[in-house]
C-alpha cells in the first residue's frame, strides 16, 4: 500500500502518516508533502523511531505556489509508478490579515482548495493503477458558500470565510470527481470527505492570539480537543479497507459517531451541478495548465 498524504508534518496528516505507517502487520509506504524540508525530515525521523517502518519518504512542495505543485507532481510521478490513496488534507488556518500568493491569490483558496485540485487531477491516473482501488479521502468540514464575484477576497475578507470558501470546494470538487467516475466503465476510484467530529490539537495553537490560546486550552481541558494519534488510529481504516466498501462510500460526507463512520448529509448547494461545473472551469482557468486542463476535458469525454 501506497499513500500521498498533502500536510503530513502537523495535524490530522501527521496522525494519519504515523498511524498507516505502523499498522501491525504491514509496511505500507506513505509520502508525506509538505512545505518545509526540515519538517518533513523531522517527520521521517520521528514515524521510523516510532514505528519502525523505513518507508516512509517525503516531497517538498509549497501550494501557495503553482509552480511548486507542478514539480510536485513531476517528481512524484517520476518515483512512483501508481498510488492507493492520497489524502487530501493540507491547509491553512488562522490569519491576522488577507495577503496575496505569488499567484495573484488569496492564499486559503489556494493553498485549502485550488492547488490540491490541480495535484490531484494529474495524479488519477496513479490511482488508477492501484490493485486495490485507488481513494482519495478529503478532510473537509460542513457549511460554507463561494464568492462567485468575490473569489479571492479583495473586497471582504476574513480567514473563517476563506477557509470556508475551500471547504465548500473541495467538497464540490469531490462530488464531481464521485460522479464523473461512476459514469467510467471500469472505474475502481473512490471519493470521500471525513469531516473530525472534535478539533484536532495542532501547532495552529501557537500562532492564534492569546485570547485565543486562552480558549483553546479551556476546551481541552473540556475534552472539545482530539489528538492527533487518535485522528490518524479513526481515519486510518479508510484506506485500508476493501475496494467494495470503499466503493460504497464514495461522493459521501462522512464522520465518526458513536465508534463508527456515520454520513453526513451534503448541503444542496454543494450537490447542484450548475455551481460544481462553475466551480470546475473557474479552477481551470486559475491553474492556467495546459495538462491538468487536457487531463479534466478527457475525464468529460471518456
């Protein structure tokens, strides 16, 4: 078993990194991408020591930048001839005020939503080649609605609506994939969100103000925090689990209720194939990319 995980230094990444790593019994390889080189040597370091698996390896890749997505992807697809999953978790969070990327973009749209988009489409083919069928699991939450004539924020901003911004995306961008795979014969790919049913204790900790801090640490000690081992020993099973039954849980929005998975009902507006085809060409057209554009087009043609 194969796994690209997108945020494997920190967070629920990290614990699904460390807990598909030392599954008793196996020795699945997982690539963690991240931003920092020494964060992910660190990683490696700290999965082996903990696990004793020696295959856990790492690709440097900043999504605030196009340019590194596509050297991502170049070297991934040079080091691995097919993927089983891929774990699209990578984002920011809290933000004191609104920059712009070297894109030209607010950075949660892009670095949340837009560049994983464009790592995953020219990745399917990866996951085609899986013996297993092939998943990609997005770690997504509820709610959220696009800025249609406000994409990038430059007229009104907040960090809580751009993170919310890309979550509605991703989860658009999945029910897409969901179904133009069930519409391929063959196919064997599947699609979900998990959305954690607590917060996950990060380093998001220690750059929120004080105030927030202050807050963050009462809730813990309310039990309204989970850590990170036990986010990766929940979430591991969905990569793992036969081809049949993830096949099931494609294009949902699950969670963990009650010691097992449970879905969630989808918004409608993020259902509604109007605003997912929007949503598709609109993110096109910002990657400006001539193969993950050649790559969309055949998925609409096969």
């Amino acid at each position: 078993m194969k796994v690209l995980v997108t945020g494997g230094t920190n967070g629920m990444g990290k614990g699904v990194a460390k807990a598909l790593a030392g599954m008793a019994g196996q020795t699945p390889e997982v690539i963690l991408l991240s931003r920092s080189q020494d964060l992910c040597k660190a990683t490696v370091k700290e999965i082996e020591r903990d696990t004793a698996n020696k295959k856990t390896s790492y690709v440097v890749c900043d999504l605030a930048r196009l340019g590194d997505v596509r050297n991502a992807v170049a070297e991934i697809r040079a080091r691995h001839g097919s993927l089983d999953g891929i774990f699209i978790n990578a984002g920011l969070g809290y933000a004191a005020r609104r920059v712009e990327t070297e894109d030209g973009m607010d950075p949660h749209f892009q670095v949340n939503y837009l560049s994983q988009f464009m790592l995953t489409l020219n990745l399917l083919d990866l996951l085609n080649r899986s013996e297993d069928g092939g998943r990609i699991v997005f770690n997504v939450t509820h709610g959220g609605r696009i800025a249609w004539d406000d994409m990038q924020m430059e007229r009104s901003w907040s960090y809580v609506r751009g993170i919310h911004q890309a979550m509605v995306s991703k989860r658009m961008f999945l029910a897409k994939l969901h179904d133009l795979h069930r519409g391929l014969k063959g196919s064997t790919l599947s699609f979900l969100g998990f959305e954690i049913p607590k917060t996950v204790w990060s380093n998001q900790v220690n750059i929120i103000p004080a105030p927030m801090r202050i807050m963050a640490a009462l809730m813990k000690g309310l039990g309204r925090f989970i850590s990170i081992d036990r986010c990766g020993a929940i979430m591991a099973p969905l990569f793992t689990e036969g081809q049949d039954e993830s096949l099931k849980r494609s294009g949902k929005m699950i969670t963990w209720k009650r010691d097992r998975f449970t879905e969630i009902r989808e918004d409608d507006v993020v259902l509604d194939k109007v605003s997912q085809d929007r949503l598709w060409e609109a993110s096109l057209k910002l990657c400006k990319d001539e193969r993950t554009t050649r790559i969309a087009e055949s998925l609409h043609t096969r």
